[in-house]
C-alpha cells in the first residue's frame, strides 16, 4: 500500500526515513493558522487541537488507495 505524509516538513520526513519507510511527502491542503485560530477560539485544549490539525491534515489528501499520514504537535 502507498503511503502519503502529509507535511513537507523536514523533521517529519527523517522520522519515517530513519523507520525505513517508504512514502510520499505532500503538502496538507489546509490553512492551519487560520484552523488553529478557529480550533483555539472553540476553546480546544492544546493536544484535541493537534489532533485536530492532524487529521485535517491527512484528509485534505485526495489519494484514496494510500495510507496518509497527518501530523501536529
């Protein structure tokens, strides 16, 4: 199966390269300042907000048949 990260960010990526992952790097197709703030002004605690994010994250990838991965801290 295909797997997607969705994050470009360098750290995320040497994570998976270090567990000998194969994947894909895609930018999350998200406004994540203006998510946080909506998510912060909700009244969200700082760990339901990464997950949040996270998972915003993963499904603005349209792939389907792959396994995405979001992530936040």
């Amino acid at each position: 199966m295909k797997m997607i990260l969705a994050s470009l960010s360098t750290a995320r990526r040497s994570m998976l390269e270090a567990a000998g992952l194969q994947f894909e790097a895609r930018s999350a197709l998200i406004n994540e300042a203006a998510s946080k703030a909506g998510l912060k002004s909700d009244g969200l605690a700082a760990h339901a907000i990464a997950k949040a994010l996270a998972e915003m994250k993963a499904l603005s990838i349209d792939a389907p048949k792959a396994l995405v991965i979001g992530s936040d801290q």
